[in-house]
C-alpha cells in the first residue's frame, strides 16, 4: 500500500494529478457528440484522465451516442445508465467512481475549450483551500439574441469575489466546475433527494461550511447558450428551476431570497448586470438583459407556485 502510494505521489511530481471528467445527461442526443469532442481534445494529460459517462434515463440516442464514441476516446472510459433517479443521484454514480483526486463536471451540451482542464487543475493544485472553482461564462455571441442575453446573464451573474461576504449565497453551478473529491467525500457527497435542480447549491453551501472556499479561473467555456435558444425552452428551463427550488428552499431556507426573484427587484438587477457587460461587450442588447431578467423569475415563481400547491 505505502509502494502504490508513493508511485501515485511520484506521477503527480512529475506529470499532475489524476482527474475524473463526470458528465451526466439525460437527452442530449442534439449535443453529447460536440461534448465528448471538446473532452477529447483536451491537453491535460490523456493517462492522467477518466471519463464517467452517466446516462439518467435518456429516451433518445444519448447513450448509444456515447457507446459509439467510447472506442474513439484515449482515456479510460466507464459508462452507467439507470431509469430516471435524478440528477443528485447520477452525480453520487460518478462520485462512488471517481479515482481522481478532482472531478471536473461537463454538462451534456458544453464545449470547453483544449486547456479548460488544465488551467483548473493548476488553480487547485496552488489553491489548496479551495473545494470548487470554476471558468467563466464565454461571453461570444450565440445563434441568436436570446442565446447571446442569455449567456450574458450567466455570465454577470458570476462577476463576484467568491472570498467575500456577498458570496455566500451566491451558486457557481456544477458544469463547468471542478471539485475536489476530498471535499466532495466529506460532505457525503451530492443530496439524491433533489433530483431536478439545486444539487449543486446544496452542495457548495456544505463544503463552504466544512471550510473550502470556492473561486473564479480565467479559462472559458460556452453552454447551451451556443445554440437557437427559443422563448419556450428559456420558460420551461427556469420553470423547473423554479419547481425544484422548493425542496431546496425546505433544506436551505436562505439558499435563495424570494424578494430578489421578485420582477421589479429583477429589472432592476438585470439593469445593473447590462451596464456590466455593456463595459466588457460594448453592445447596446445587452440592455435587453432587464427583459430577459423578467421573464425567467416569471417562469421561475410560475414553477415554484405550482409545486408549491402541489
């Protein structure tokens, strides 16, 4: 045990750590393929890398998408599928999984770029303190306006000192993120309860208790933002947030302020977000980010009213 211990310290000295790429999906059939592509190419270390795949329920070609490129992938590769648990349950799969020392999350529908991983692992491996941290929002263009306000909303939305007081409840989101398994594993990992949305709040408000700290790396990445985002997708994405935010909100009752999902508090913020990315950006749409900001708490109280009544 001590021999496999100091070789394991040894390859570390000499190429990095070992890292776990988790991607868990459910119906990604329309994107896994650009995913898994963006994995592949990266220039972390191939023999440092595990990928785990965790299929919940996919009703369409999502896992046999994956099975097909399993045999092109370079680095070792294990697969799960289940009937519908919950995305807090398939993250537990990859976690139970994993033998890196970091799991870097990848959703179903990112491209990260070929240095994504390891400008994450440099951060953490000088950042022994931090348990999360992630890139930033890519702040390109997306097929559309809706893509492009969208992104520039997720992106505003992080431009915070993680450090600070006003962090604290303040989400990083998994995709996109790396955790520190050690961490991860002192906290029991992800809550299988919450099988929707939320996991990953829940989650870093538990590791922060338990002392880590979370951060910002200046790497990017772009999301489901990319693509023709249409109005309906936007209300059914924020209407679940919405539906799955009571559970949270049971278990975490300062995880979100009801008063800042209110619309007038929400104009306002989307308001003070636009002149953010209107500096960085110098586009005039960003403006329109005060409308995109109505919208999407209207959908969210509609989800979070009608769970609540049900």
């Amino acid at each position: 045990m001590h021999e496999i211990k100091r070789e394991v310290i040894l390859i570390e000295k000499l190429h990095g750590a070992k890292i776990s790429v988790g991607v868990c999906v459910r119906n990604c059939e329309k994107t896994i393929g650009d995913t898994i592509e963006s994995i592949m190419k990266q220039d972390y270390p191939h023999e440092l890398t595990e990928v785990i795949f965790v299929d919940d329920g996919s009703s369409d070609r999502t896992l046999s998408i994956i099975k097909d490129f399993a045999s092109k992938i370079d680095m070792s590769v294990k697969i799960f599928h289940h009937k519908w648990r919950g995305i807090g349950y398939s993250r537990n799969v990859v976690v139970k999984n994993a033998t890196g020392k970091y799991i870097v999350w990848v959703d179903g529908d990112m491209k990260i770029p070929c240095n994504y991983i390891s400008k994450l692992v440099e951060f953490m491996e000088k950042h022994p303190t931090v348990g999360i941290a992630k890139g930033r929002q890519s702040l390109k263009p997306g097929a559309n306006l809706l893509g492009t306000l969208e992104a520039y909303s997720r992106a505003a939305s992080r431009m915070i000192n993680y450090q600070s007081e006003k962090s604290k409840f303040k989400s990083l989101g998994t995709g996109g993120s790396i955790y520190r398994l050690e961490a991860l594993k002192k906290i029991g990992g992800f809550d299988k309860r919450i099988k929707g949305y939320g996991e990953d709040f829940d989650a870093e408000l538990r590791i922060k208790e338990n002392g880590w700290t979370l951060a910002i790396v200046d790497v990017y990445f772009s999301d489901y933002e990319r693509f023709n985002l249409t109005l309906g997708e936007l209300w059914t994405r924020y209407w679940l947030r919405g539906y799955h935010s009571s559970f949270l909100l049971q278990k975490n009752k300062d995880a979100i302020k009801l008063y800042k999902m209110l619309p007038f508090v929400a104009a306002m913020a989307g308001l003070l977000d636009s002149i953010k990315i209107y500096r960085l950006t110098n586009k005039k749409s960003s403006f329109l980010m005060t409308i995109l900001y109505l919208l999407k708490t209207a959908a969210w109280w509609s989800g979070y009213i009608h769970n609540s009544f049900h």
